[in-house]
C-alpha cells in the first residue's frame, strides 16, 4: 500500500456497514411493495329480483283467499255471490289458518330480501374498507421507499464531500490496515439491460405502435418531427408510414441499435446535448413518451423550455408520461424501472406548458386501469331506495375514474402561430 490514501480513510469515511444497511432496507421495501396483497375480488351476490317476485306473488294470494269471484251483474250474479258470502263464513275457520300461513311466509321473503340486500351492502362496504387500508399500507411503503432513497443521495453527497478534501498522509501500518477504499464503491453504474426490461413490463413493439397510433392526428401535416428518447423507435415507424421526415435520439445503445435495424434515422446522445446542436423554430413536431420521469425536476422544466424554442409557429409539442392520480401505477409499473425518479402530476406538466407560452393545451388520460384492475362494483337493488341507490353508484364512478381512470396520459400544445 502506499503511504498516501484516499481522502475517505483518512477523514472517517461512511462505514461500509451503513452503505449495505440502507442498501438492504431499501430492497426489503421494493419487496414489499412487490408482494402487497392483490387487489380484493369484486363481492358478487345473486340478483334479489326472482325473491322479491316471489314474496309479492305469496302476499297477493293470501290476500285472495276467501275473496269472491266477480260475475256479471243480475239477479243470478245476486244469488250467486250470496251464495258464495255464505260459504265463505261457514269456511272462515278453516281458510283463517292458510291465510296467516301464507301472510306469514310473504312476510318472512321479505324480511329474507331486506336481509340478503343489507348484508350485500354491509360486503360492499367491508370490501371498500379492505381497499382503503390496502392503498394506504401502499403509500407508507412507497413513502418509506422515498426516504431511504433520500438517504442513499445524501450518503453520496457526503462521499463526494469527503473525496474533495485534500488528502492526508498516514503511517503505512494504517494504510496496510483499511479495507477497501469508499472511493471505489461509489458511482457504480446500473447494472440493467433496459431494452429487456422495455420488452418484459412495457409491451411489445406492435402494442406500443397501436397506442401510440392515438398521436397520429395531432402530428398530421408535420415535415420535420423529433422524437425524444426514442427507444425502439415505434413512433418514428408511424412517421415514416405517414409520410414525415422524422428522427430521434436516445441514450441507451441497444435502442439506436435497434432503431437503426429498422432503417430508422436515430442519433446516440445525451438529449439536451442534441437539442442544443437544432436550430430555433426548425420543427415542426416534437415528441417525447414515458421519458420526463426519468429526469429531475430542474431538467424536465428545462426540457420544456428547450422543445418550445426549437418548435416553429404552429408545432406541436406531446410530453406523454405515467399518471400518479391513478393509483394503480405505483403497484403496477412505476417502480418496476428503478431509473424513474418521481411522477409528474398532470396539472404539473400542464403548467409548464402555459408558462412556456404554448397554446391550445389539453390533457388526455390514456391505459385505464379497469382494463387489467376490478374496479369498486356499482350495486343494484329493488329494495334501498333509488335516489340513495344513484347517490352511491354516482360516488363509486367519480371513485373509479378518479383512482383507477388512465394510468397514462399527455400533455399536448401548440406554439402560436404569431410567435416572433
């Protein structure tokens, strides 16, 4: 060993103990949030409406008993009807007991309705509780996971702290002693090949041209298109069959490859390095998906910002990304990518397109969750009255859209046309 070593042994380098600590508490969470409880089955009862049939067809007959028959008027209708007045007193103490019976048994079909419908209601209510708890079990996870991430950034920032420092000499004996250096166990690269994770968790190539089909309208009549993070270069297929000269830049090697493979125009770069090198108002559109995730809020704004300067007066800019109202991502997707940083809230990225001077901004909410998640069931009934019955049903949709509504979406805009 020499006799001079790293800043990091010679100022109290952050034990090696600690580093692996938050390491594994850090995947003890992810596990956790992996293995959180499916979501409850949807309670499903048998409709109540051949029961309550039933109790109205037994009440309308005990009711019937011993009741005479009409018949047209006449002196014959008079005599008969008497007659049958008469029997019907001579038989009052047979029929009384039929007659209670079956009172008795529309009664008890009754009760037996009102009963099925509450406990219906009552395991509606309970699976809705289960739910709540479930998702807020989630939370705690995901916030946990959040904390220990904090610690992981401040534990190097520390590190590189301490690697600034001027270094100290110790005696050889100390060095021969340390183990190895903190220097070297920082700023490992992320060991992932990304391409199979894309492959595995996203969906193929042909599912992700088909969704992505949805942009085809707003990118009609576009010359010069870029598409920012391009991945495997599905949307700049659906460029190239419609006719736009359209390029795009990536990072990652196996994505350019890939691209290239396809005969697609696709630059290697670090994306704002290439926005940089575009002149301004030279595109007409510009495209990004499932990429602003990934970055830091400082460089999503920048982003923004950089995509509004190289658009012409009429471009469009389209920032798709994954939605945090829906609260289906983050036990289905969002943290399956461990290079996501945080979610982008769509009011969020909307803003930013307004303060950016974009015009003509909507938000469209794309993948619902109901498609792969049972959605809170709405309940139907004969017996609870209809406008509480609607009152519910309205409550469980606004829930459904609101919570479990697209698990996507995109900000899109238009820089004006009068922009100097």
């Amino acid at each position: 060993m020499s006799a001079e070593t790293s800043p990091a042994q010679t100022r109290g380098a952050i034990p090696s103990e600690l580093t692996e600590k938050v390491r594994r508490v850090r995947v003890q969470i992810g596990r956790r949030i992996e293995h959180t409880a499916p979501p409850l089955p949807a309670v499903w009862l048998p409709s109540l409406k051949p029961l309550v049939e039933n109790q109205r067809a037994a009440q309308n007959l005990a009711q019937a008993i011993g009741v005479v028959n009409p018949r047209p008027a006449g002196l014959a209708n008079q005599l008969i009807q008497s007659g049958k007045q008469a029997l019907a007193r001579a038989l009052e103490w047979q029929i009384r007991p039929q007659r209670e019976f079956n009172r008795n048994v529309a009664e008890a079909l009754l009760r037996i309705t009102e009963t099925l419908e509450h406990t219906g209601q009552a395991l509606q209510q309970l699976r809705h509780q289960l739910s709540l708890q479930r998702w807020a079990a989630e939370g705690e996870l995901m916030r946990q996971a959040e904390s220990v991430q904090e610690l992981e950034q401040r534990l190097l920032s520390l590190r590189q702290q301490l690697a600034s420092q001027p270094a100290a000499r110790v005696s050889p004996s100390a060095g021969d002693s340390a183990t190895t250096p903190a220097a070297q166990r920082t700023n490992r690269p992320l060991l992932l090949d990304y391409f199979q994770l894309e492959r595995q968790f996203r969906g193929t190539e042909e599912q992700i041209r088909q969704r992505q089909s949805f942009y085809l309208p707003f990118f009609r009549g576009c010359r010069k298109v870029l598409d920012i993070a391009c991945g495997r270069g599905e949307f700049l297929e659906l460029m190239r069959q419609a006719g736009a000269e359209a390029r795009g830049v990536d990072l990652d090697a196996t994505m350019v490859a890939r691209c290239r493979e396809k005969g697609l125009e696709v630059e290697r770069a670090d994306v704002f390095e290439f926005l940089g090198k575009i002149s301004d108002g030279s595109l007409s559109g510009i495209f990004s998906s499932q990429f602003v995730e990934h970055l830091e809020p400082a460089d999503y704004t920048y982003l923004v910002g950089q995509c509004v300067a190289k658009l012409a007066p009429g471009g469009v800019l389209v920032i798709e990304t994954q939605n945090p109202e829906c609260l289906a991502i983050f036990s289905q997707s969002f943290f399956i990518d461990p290079t996501h940083v945080k979610p982008i809230p769509p009011a969020q990225l909307r803003f930013l397109f307004s303060e950016q001077g974009l015009g003509q901004i909507t938000t469209h909410f794309l993948s619902p969750a109901g498609a792969i998640l049972p959605l809170l069931p709405q309940l139907v009934s004969s017996v609870v009255e209809a406008d509480a019955l609607r009152s519910y049903n309205a409550a469980v949709s606004r829930f459904n859209e609101t919570f479990f509504g697209g698990m996507d979406y995109a900000v899109i805009g238009y820089r004006p046309q009068n922009t100097p």
